[in-house]
C-alpha cells in the first residue's frame, strides 16, 4: 500500500535547496538539522539571523507572487542557480508553515516585483514605505471615503521638470520623509487635493500637487484606468521615475516602472 507520503514526497525529491519563507526560529533549527539540504530564509527580516537570507519587501498576498520573489532573491544574491530544482516553504492559511511548491530557478516568469525593488532609483525601503502609505490610504480612505493618490518616487529633477505646480508646494524648503509617521500623516492629508507628490530617491518629499505632462505616446496601460494611472504609467517611462497610484474608483494600488504595469494590490487583503 502507497502512503500519503508517497504520493505527496515527490514535491521534494532530490531537492537540495529549501526557501523557507518566514520561519519560526524553532521551526529554522529543525530545517537546519536536515542533512544534504541548504537552506534559504525569506522573510521581512531576518530575526532567526540565518546565513543565507532574502529580504521580503512586503507580505506577498499572493502566493505566487511571493514565492517568485523569493526565488529571483536567491538568484540575485547568488544562494541558488539558473536550473535548481527548489522546494519553497510556506504559510497560506496558518501562522505556521503548512504548504510547499517544487520550482526549478530561472523557468518562472520575471515578476518585475524583484526588478520594481532593487533596480529602481528610488531606495528599496523608500518604495516599500511609499507602497504602505498608498494601501493605508487604500483601506481607511479619507473620512471613510474613498480617495486616490499618485505618488512619483525616484530621478525626481527629471519629474519636476515634466510637470508642474497645481498649487503652493506645502513641501517648500521642508526637508521631511516618507517612513517618517508624521508624514504619512501629512501625505495622506494632502492627497484629498489633485495632482502628485514627487519624492527623491532617498525619500525626500520635493512637492506635493504637481500636475504630470509627460507624453503618454505608445504607453500601454489596461483598458478601464483613467488618466491619473497613464500619467503615472507615462512619467515612468520619460523618467527612470517609479509610480505608486491609489486608485479612487477601484481602490486597488498600482506600481508602474519603465512605462509598464508591474504590481497590483488590493489593500483589503493586506
Ligand atoms: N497628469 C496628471 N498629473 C497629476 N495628477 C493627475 C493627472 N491626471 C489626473 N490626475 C489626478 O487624477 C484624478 C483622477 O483622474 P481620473 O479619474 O481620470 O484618473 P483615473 O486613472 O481614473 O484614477 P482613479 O482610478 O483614481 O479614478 C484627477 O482628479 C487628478 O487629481
Ligand atoms: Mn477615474
């Protein structure tokens, strides 16, 4: 009679590398007395200090999502190479690991997510601030009202030349930034006016209302958004700029790097 594991331990034949992604530390020290396998934590931090360790951005409701990252990550860092066959550890419904994917690295499509983080001009930690910004926004709105925002990150010289003030730049002469908790407080009250804030690569706020005019010539963005998103979508592309768009009428967040589509979120599931 076959068994269970039988059938289910093919998933994890002759893989010799393991992601585990947020591990308990007891959970990482149990992985760690497997013989002949290495290990590779991805996590938002690396509380269980393991030697080989990517770091996730942002939890990953998706979790294909989250486990491409994981291995572009592992790429990137050089814990694994093109042709690995992987085995990526998960939670799904628990708050302990309870699924497990076989991957082979390099046969999944780029996610661009990866690319969105650590190629872009804006700092990693800037993007992922900006993204939480955006989805706080996404789910408390203004006064429980929905609201949209469009956030410019990134070669911000560049972003202002191509655009230009609505209104007084509350940001004038201010030297504050994202992440900053009393600034996020700020961002989200002057989003209820138009236009975008741009911010330097470093997470400076340079200005808030600032009316886009790139040229939106041979930008490709989904049928249905208006033109705050082919505005964020264009200014990526004249630009080596990044777009974090709220969205007013679907509600969901949106990154736009190189003129093109590369993260939607939906803010409830987060
Ligand atoms: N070029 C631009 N630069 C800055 N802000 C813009 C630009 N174009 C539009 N917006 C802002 O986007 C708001 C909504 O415009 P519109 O409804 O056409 O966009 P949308 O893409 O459908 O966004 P939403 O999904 O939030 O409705 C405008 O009121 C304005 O504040
Ligand atoms: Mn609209």
């Amino acid at each position: 009679m076959a068994t269970v594991r039988d059938l289910l331990g093919d998933i994890v034949d002759e893989v010799e590398t393991v992601l585990l992604f947020s591990p308990s530390s007891s959970y990482y020290e149990r992985c760690q007395e497997v013989e002949d396998i290495s290990t590779i934590v991805v996590a938002p931090d690396n509380g269980v200090g393991a030697e080989r360790y990517v770091e996730l951005p942002l939890e990953f409701a998706d979790l294909s999502e989250r486990i491409r990252f994981g291995i572009e990550g592992a790429l990137d860092e050089d814990h694994i190479e093109e042709g690995d066959e992987v085995a990526c550890a998960t939670k799904l419904f628990d708050d302990v690991i309870d699924s497990v994917s076989r991957a082979r690295a390099g046969d999944l499509d780029q996610s661009g997510v990866y690319d969105l983080f650590t190629n872009s001009r804006g700092d990693p930690e800037v993007i992922r601030d900006v993204l939480d910004v955006a989805v706080e926004l996404g789910q408390k709105g203004q006064k429980g009202k929905p609201v949209g925002a469009l956030f410019v990150i990134g070669d911000a010289g560049k972003v202002m030349n191509k655009s230009r003030p609505l209104s007084y730049n509350p940001f004038e002469k201010s030297h504050v930034h994202v992440g900053d908790p009393i600034v996020n407080v700020m961002l989200k009250e002057f989003s209820r006016l138009d236009g975008a804030f741009v911010i330097s690569d470093g997470g400076k706020i340079v200005s808030a209302y600032r009316y886009l005019e790139p040229s939106a010539e041979g930008v490709d963005i989904p049928k249905g958004l208006g033109t705050r998103h082919m505005a964020a979508g264009s200014i990526t592309r004249d630009t080596n700029a990044t777009a974090v768009v709220l969205s007013e009428s679907d509600r969901l967040v949106r990154a736009f790097k190189g003129g093109e589509l590369i993260l939607e979120l939906d803010p409830e599931e987060y």
